[in-house]
C-alpha cells in the first residue's frame, strides 16, 4: 500500500496551485472544489499559501453560527475521479492523484466552472460520503475532526436558599469511516481541555452564559490544532 509521502505536505499548495494550468481560462476563478482544498491542506497541517488560507478560512466560516456546518464536506471533493482496478483505493496518495487523473469518459480539461464550484446538491457523491474507501489509517486525519456545539451553558444562584441552577445543550458533530458527518448529544465535560469559557463550570456557583462553537482535529502526521468562536 502506498502512502501520502510526509516529504509532500509542505507542498500541499503546489498541487493546488498546479491544477489552475489544466483548466480551461474561465474555470481559474476557482480551479478546485474547496474541500478538496480543505482535505488536502487539513492533512498538511494548514500550510502557508493562498489556497490554504482560503480553505482554512472557509472551514472556520461553516463553524460559525448560524448554522453550523460540517467544516469539511468530503463528498464534495470528487477523489474518485479515476478508477485503475489494480490499484489500493485506501492509499492516500489518491488524494493528489483526483487532480491529475480523471474518468475517461471526461477529461479535466473538459471540466467547466459548475462542476468545479458545487451548488446546493451538486456533487454530494455517495450518500454524503467519500467517493472512494478512506477507512485506512492514512485517513484517519479526517476522522480526527470534532465539532463541539455549545448551543449555551447556563450557571447561575437562583431562590433564597441559594440553590446553584445549572443548564446545558452541548452537541458534538463525528466523522465515520467513510466520512459521514453526524451529530449527537454531547455535554460540558466532554469539551476538551483547550476550550475556554467554561473552566469554572460546577465549582460553587459563578455565573456563567457562555456559547460558542469549538472544532479540534489532528493533521496526517498527528499534529493538535484547534479553533474556537464564540457568540
């Protein structure tokens, strides 16, 4: 099994870069999907370029309310665009290799701007999933991604006696193998450490309203990153 070289990811932007020269002249407004740019520069731990800013700020932009979107949309980067039999699909050099090799029945230079800017229900591949098999552990960088919803958190002394009133709606957004994206109910004591806002959250009885929205994830190589926005 092959696997994405570590050599590489500083370079994540070159690949990017490199597509907008095998476009027709009116694609090169956007010569990617955006989330094709997301999962490329996530796993290369955000690169400094143009491109990866872009994506990085269009992942920041999903978590800010209102609403909150999943901040990667793997089944709107087309990985799947070739299909060689004789080659791993759980390899994640297929990542860099969407953006060189296609289908036959329709070349990249044959791509127009709608397909390279999805809309609406454009390009939600396979069931809001991954077009190719990425339960590998060269994935697992997509798996990584947590999105914590602190929806509010209420703390505050209520009624002569002082009684301390606590309320909470916490929901944390998932990643499946094939990066399907859910969510569930969550709670205070499952934000991790970095969070801030909510470090006096039972301990007598401060007040406290707090929102915001927290995202965590962990590049290929293994490396911690997180962003949080308050409301």
């Amino acid at each position: 099994m092959r696997h994405l070289p570590k050599k590489l990811l500083p370079s994540l932007a070159v690949a990017l870069t490199a597509t907008s020269f095998l476009l027709p002249t009116p694609a090169r407004a956007q010569t990617y999907p955006i989330d094709c740019a997301i999962l490329l520069c996530l796993s290369g731990g955000w690169p400094a370029s143009v491109p990866c800013a872009r994506a990085r700020a269009e992942f920041i932009r999903r978590i800010t309310p209102w609403p909150v979107e999943p901040p990667l949309q793997i089944w709107r980067c087309p990985m799947g665009a070739s299909y060689e039999s004789d080659r791993p699909f759980s390899s994640a050099g297929r990542i860099f290799e969407a953006f060189y090799q296609t289908d036959s029945r329709r070349p990249l230079q044959s791509l127009q701007v709608h397909d390279l800017v999805p809309t609406d229900q454009a390009l939600r591949l396979v069931q809001d999933r991954a077009d190719i098999d990425i339960s590998g552990p060269e994935f697992n960088f997509v798996r990584s991604i947590r999105v914590f919803d602190v929806r509010y958190a209420r703390q505050h002394e209520s009624g002569r006696d002082g009684d301390c009133n606590r309320s909470a709606t916490v929901v944390l957004g998932t990643y499946g193998t094939q990066g399907d994206f859910s969510w569930q109910r969550s709670s205070v004591t499952a934000l991790p450490s970095a969070h801030v806002g909510l470090e006096r959250w039972g301990e007598h009885c401060p007040g406290i309203y707090h929102r915001s929205v927290f995202v965590e994830w962990r590049d290929y190589e293994g490396n911690y990153g997180f962003e949080q926005v308050n409301y």
